[in-house]
C-alpha cells in the first residue's frame, strides 16, 4: 500500500508540474503581445515631393524591396516563440502520457482493492468454517468423554458380575396329556378379573326341574317358556323351555300325544355383589375352591371358564387341580360374553 501511495502522489506532482509550466508560458506569451504592440509605428500619409517633368520618352522603373510587416514579431521573438510552442507541445505530450499512467495506476490500485476485499471475505468464510469445526470437534470430545464414562461403567459392571454366580430359573415342563371328552359330573369355575368364583350349576338345575313340573299345564298349551332361577353362590340362570317332539321309536314307544320337555337353552347371570377369590385365597385350606374340589366326586371333572385378564390364575389353579387327581377343562371366553349352554353345544375337553 505505501508503495502504491508513493505512485500516486508522484503522478499527482508531475501532473501540477505541467500546468505550472503552461501558466508560466500564457504569461510570457502576453507580455510579448504587449511589446509588440508597443513597438509598432502609427500609420500616417507622407505626402510625397513633386517631381518635375522632364521630356523624357519614358520613365525608369525603380523597384522597391517589401517593407517589413510592422504587426510582425522580431526574428528573435518568433524563434523563442516557436521554441516555447514545441516545449509546449511537449509538455501537452508529456502530460497525457503521465494522465494515461495516471488512470492505468488508479485502475491497478481499484482492482488491487478489489483483490483485497475478496481476500479479506474469504478469510473471513474461512475463520467461521474454522469456528465450526472447532465447535464440531468440542462436541465430538464431549461425546467421547461420555461415551469412555459409559464405557467404564459397563467394565465395572461387569468385573462386579464376572465372577458372581448366574441366576438360575428352573422350568417345570410338563407332557401335554391326551385331551378327552367329559362324560359325567362337572365341577365349574369363573375366572374374571383375575378371581375365581364356585358356579353352583347343579343347584340351579334342580331348581330348573321344578319349574319345569309348575309349567307343564303351561307348555301344554304353549312351545315355549322363558323363566329364571336364583340366585345361588352369587349367580342366576336365565333359561328357555321348550316342548320338544319325540322321535319316531319313542312315538311307537309312548303313543303319537306324548312330548318331551326340555331346556333349549340357558345363560348364567353373576350378581352385582359376587366376589371372587384371589388366587392365594383360593389356594388357602378351607376357600371356597378348595371346599369346591373336596366335595367332588373322584371322577368328576374341572371346567374353567376363563376371561382374558385370568390366564395367569388359571394356570395356578389347573396346577392345583392337577394334584389332585382331577381332569381340567378350559372354556376361554371374550370379555363381555356370558357362560352359556344349549342341547346343541359341544362337551368339554379335559386334561
């Protein structure tokens, strides 16, 4: 930058050189207008003397030499005149020369300005890009720190468990049995919401029997009864009568005006108030369950009708049956669908 300062201030020095040197010039150029005005003589008329005539046959010719221009400078003048004109001319060269070289080095330091400009933004693009990774290597360090942290976390658990023992978890496995169809006494379970309820089905069929005996007068004259029992242990049985027709060796047996009255069909009703028993409870000497399973019959049966929030407590209570002795049936059932039967259901499978 000083250098270019430098060109710049002596462009700027010969350029007022030469205009120093055309003023200089103008003023001599008017004090010779001066004096050659000065020097001039007036115009006048010179009356010329008479000449006398002479009887000659013709008059000499005498030539004249030209008078000098009196508005025309002396010799010297001019010759210095010319001599100013051409250094003139010169300096007239030689200043278009310096403002040619002039405008070349205001060019130069415009693009040199240019230049540094460019320069300057990319080193600025080039500090922030420095920024960046500097700031993407502090994170990459902070990950690392907590990533060896993690890591010797994980060492430490694992020398600590290295030499410990491993927790071992038997699995009791068992056949599955041979499933069979249930042919005889049923002893029946409700498992919902993770309780386990006694259904006393067989005393609620008895008392069906009796109201089969108060509607015979009834069915007689109409096919079909809808009635209820109940409650019993917490539960209802809503049933349908109808009156059924005898087959064709019954008919020969019993006469074409005999019929048969049976249920058609018959649905179990829980009770608000029924609760049932955890499955601790129902393990206990003396629950319900258990009372349940010591009245049964040997050859009873077990039938679970399981809800899908019971899965876990059947398993405990099919283990328990299983000791003792029974076979277990399970009948799953979606949420909201009651437990009901019909003479044209399918029996129970037992294990």
């Amino acid at each position: 930058m000083s250098r270019k300062r430098s060109e710049m201030d002596f462009g700027s020095d010969s350029f007022l050189d030469v205009l120093a040197n055309i003023v200089g010039i103008l003023i001599i150029l008017i004090v010779i207008a001066g004096a050659r005005a000065a020097r001039s003589p007036s115009l006048g008329l010179v009356q010329s003397e008479p000449v006398p005539k002479m009887a000659t046959p013709s008059a000499p010719v005498i030539v004249l030499p030209p008078e000098p221009d009196p508005q025309a400078p002396p010799a010297e003048l001019a010759k210095s005149l010319q001599a100013i004109q051409q250094d003139l001319a010169a300096l007239d060269r030689q200043a278009a020369e310096q403002a040619a070289t002039l405008q070349q080095r205001l060019a130069s330091q415009f693009s040199s300005q240019q230049e540094q400009a460019a320069a300057e933004r990319e080193l600025a693009r080039r500090a922030a890009a420095l920024q960046s990774c500097r700031q993407e290597v502090t994170a990459q360090q902070l990950t690392l720190t907590h990533r060896r942290e993690e890591l010797g976390a994980l060492l430490a658990e694992f020398e600590e468990v290295k030499d410990s023992q491993p927790d071992v978890r038997e699995i009791k496995h068992e056949l599955t049995p041979i499933g069979q169809t249930i042919i005889g006494d049923e002893i029946h379970f409700r498992l919902h919401k993770n309780r386990v309820a006694f259904i006393p089905l067989e005393e609620l069929i008895e008392r069906v029997k009796v109201q089969v005996e108060r509607q015979k007068e009834w069915l007689s004259r109409h096919r079909r009864h809808e009635g209820s029992v109940g409650p019993a242990g917490g539960f209802s049985l809503n049933f349908v009568l109808e009156r059924q027709s005898l087959s064709g060796v019954e008919q020969l047996r019993y006469g074409s005006n005999v019929y048969r009255v049976g249920v058609g069909a018959w649905e179990l009703a829980p009770e608000p108030d029924l609760v049932g028993e955890t499955a601790e409870e129902a393990l206990q000497a003396g629950s319900r369950f258990a009372s349940a399973l010591q009245l049964a019959t040997p050859r009873s049966a077990v039938t679970f009708w399981v809800y899908p929030d019971s899965f876990g407590l059947f398993r405990k209570l099919q283990a328990a049956a299983h000791r003792e002795g029974f076979i277990v049936s399970a009948r799953p059932l979606p949420e909201g669908v009651p437990i009901a039967g019909s003479p044209n259901g399918t029996r129970s499978t037992g294990q």
